[in-house]
C-alpha cells in the first residue's frame, strides 16, 4: 500500500480532480491486483470495496482532513490562508450557502484554486464539509442574486456578479429600490453579455413574487453584523458631510460593536469634474446630475420628467449631500468607529486620466434617502 500512500500525498495538494486521477488509479489498482494474486479482470467495485481504495477516495478524504485541520489552527498564518481562500470562493459562487455545502459548485464552474476544486468535487459527490458562512444579506428581505437564478442562469449570474462585485438585489439598487443606471438601456454593464438583462429579469420577479413594491428599501434595516471587512461604509462626519472608509476589521464587542476602517481621501465634485477628462465627465454625469454644479443643473437630468412630476423628490436631490463628493483609493490611516455610525452603502469606480496620470474615482451609486437605521 505504499504506492498509494505516495500518491495520495502527492495529489492531495494539487488541483487535479477524479478524472485527472483515473490513469494513476488504473495502474496502481493493477498493481495491487497483481501483488494480491487476482485476476486482471476482477470488478474494480468489488476490490475496491474490500482490499483497495481508490486514489480519488482516498485524494478526496486526505483534502478533506487537511481543510478542516488548516481552518481550525489558532492564530497561523496558513490557516488565514485558508479562510481567506475560502472567503473569495464563497463570493466566487455568489451564493448565500456556505461554499464547501453548495450542491451547485460544480454548475458555476472552477476559478483556479485548490479550494474550488474541492468544492466541485464535493458538489458531485454525497459529501460536504459543514459550517462556514454565506454571503449574508445587507439588510431584511434581501437575497442574493445567485439563489434566485435558473440552474441554467447561476453561471452567467455567478461570474457577471464576481466582475461587478455586487452579489445581493440590495446591490443591484439603490436607496428607493430603482434598478442601478449602469444596469439601464444606455449603463456600462448592458453591453458586457447578457448578465444585466438576466438579473433586472430576475429582480423583477423577486419583487413579483414576493408581493413588494420598488420602495422595499425604505422600511428595511440594514443588518449590523453584515458591515465585514473590505466593506466600503460611509460615515456623517461633524459638519452632516459623508465620509467613505473601508472596512479593516470589525470589533466583537456586544455592548458597543466598532469597526476599524480606513478612509478614501475626498475632494468636492465641482473641482474633479471640471478637471476630469471627457470619459469621467461622461461617467460622473450618470451620478448626481449632469455638468459641474449639481445643484443648478438637476433640472437637465435625464429624469427630468419624472421630478417635474414629483418636486418633493427633486428638492430631495439637489440637497443631496452624497452626490457633492467623490473620493480617491488613497487611503488614511486606521481610525475605530462605531458600528451603528456606519452605513453600508453602494459605490461606483472609474479610472480617470487628469494631465497624464491615472486616478481610480468613487462615487456614491445612491441616493442618502436611506441610511441611519442600522439594527
């Protein structure tokens, strides 16, 4: 049994699935065949189920002892390794089922990585490793955009959702419930495949079927526990003026929770816009209004229409103080807030070339209707 024991501990570590194991398989079950004095063409079922294991079990239960062992390691830096394998994974599959329990792995397919692998192989067997978080949702009623797709969608919606970095319908729109501009006829992401026309479709029935009207958000409450790290989060600084910040770590404490973050560097939008090149001109003119003073221009709004019919809405946006910054990736350093201070919120990005230097830009993708009532 040597032979095996070699194989194994050679292949445990590899991405190779059973398949990519049957030569190997085939010549050492021959080889075990022939040490133990049987026919050639004994059945492999039968001598696999009293004096052989397959390479691919035995590969399958070795992969399996050693996730469970590196996970479960105290303040290591392989088993954050680990964790953050599977962190990426779980948003990979874009579902809100832990990744090693997704029965669908094997459908949205393989990213590169060993833990992927693992999670195919145990999606096509009877299987799994238990435990482990989603994708949880933002805020109460939401879900992610995977769990509601077709069998025949989950891997268009799974792949145009890990590009886009968005995962749950709360994502998908904004503060009053209204599909995001860049799913729209004219957004970014209608000529990228068919992943924008597949989620407004299935957005839609969710509302549908769930008996809801566009304005959901606005007596949801965002969820405290799903403000995690790499979050983008905004904070009402002292003068009611919005500050981005990324989440680095969030603090455990059940009496007052806290978040360590670390902020983007603001500039007011006015200055960028009239320095910005034509494409960022173009890109900022989907958020907040067209031209550089977002208040004397919000009646050319390409949904004028709509806030001549609604004044109340239209006051609404011309003071709305989300729309007069924008924010560079720079980041400050750490700074502890706490955690009810924070609203999870929406945001979009865009490389900008200002006198021949490169500056990635991020706008709040939402109006500020929603927000303060973190639970």
């Amino acid at each position: 049994m040597v032979p095996l024991a070699q194989a194994v501990y050679k292949l445990k570590c590899t991405s190779l699935t059973a398949k990519d194991m049957e030569p190997v398989d085939m010549k050492l079950r021959a080889a075990v065949k022939t040490k133990s004095g049987l026919c050639s063409k004994f059945a492999n079922l039968a001598f696999e189920g009293t004096l052989y294991e397959g390479v691919a079990n035995a590969v399958l239960a070795e992969r399996i002892m050693m996730t469970l062992r590196l996970i479960h390691l105290k303040k290591d830096p392989v088993s954050d390794l680990m964790r953050g394998s599977l962190w990426r994974y779980q948003r990979w599959l874009g579902t809100s089922i832990p990744a090693l329990e997704y029965e669908h792995a094997h459908v949205i397919g393989w990213d590169g990585t060993w833990i992927a692998a693992l999670g195919i192989w145990l999606s096509e067997t009877s299987l799994s490793i238990t435990g482990g978080e989603g994708i949880k949702p933002l805020c109460e009623g939401d879900v992610c955009l995977v769990d509601l797709a077709a069998l025949h969608e989950k891997q268009v919606v799974s792949r145009g959702c890990w590009d886009r970095g968005i995962w749950r319908v709360s994502e998908l729109t904004d503060a009053a419930g209204r599909i995001r501009s860049e799913c729209l006829e004219a957004g970014a992401w209608t000529h990228e495949g068919e992943w924008a026309e597949t989620v407004v479709q299935l957005y839609d029935e969710w509302l549908f079927e769930n008996n809801l009207e566009y304005d959901w958000k606005h007596d949801a409450a965002w969820h405290r526990d799903s403000i995690t790290e790499h979050e983008v989060v905004a904070v009402m600084d002292n003068s009611g003026e919005p500050q981005l910040g990324v989440v680095q770590q969030h603090h455990d404490d059940n009496e007052r929770p806290r978040l360590t973050v670390r902020w983007l560097h603001r500039y007011e939008r006015n200055a960028t816009y009239e320095a910005a090149d034509a494409p960022t001109k173009c890109w900022l003119d989907t958020f907040g209004g067209r031209g550089s003073d977002d208040v004397a221009q919000q009646g050319r709004r390409a949904s004028h229409r709509i806030m001549d019919r609604n004044p109340g809405e239209q006051r609404r946006r011309r003071t709305n103080p989300w729309a007069q910054w924008v924010w560079t990736s720079d980041l400050s350093d750490h700074v502890v807030v706490d955690a009810e201070d924070a609203i999870p919120v929406r945001t979009s990005k865009h490389l900008s070339t200002t006198n021949g230097q490169q500056t990635e830009i991020t706008v709040i993708a939402e109006s500020s209707e929603w927000g303060g009532r973190v639970r």
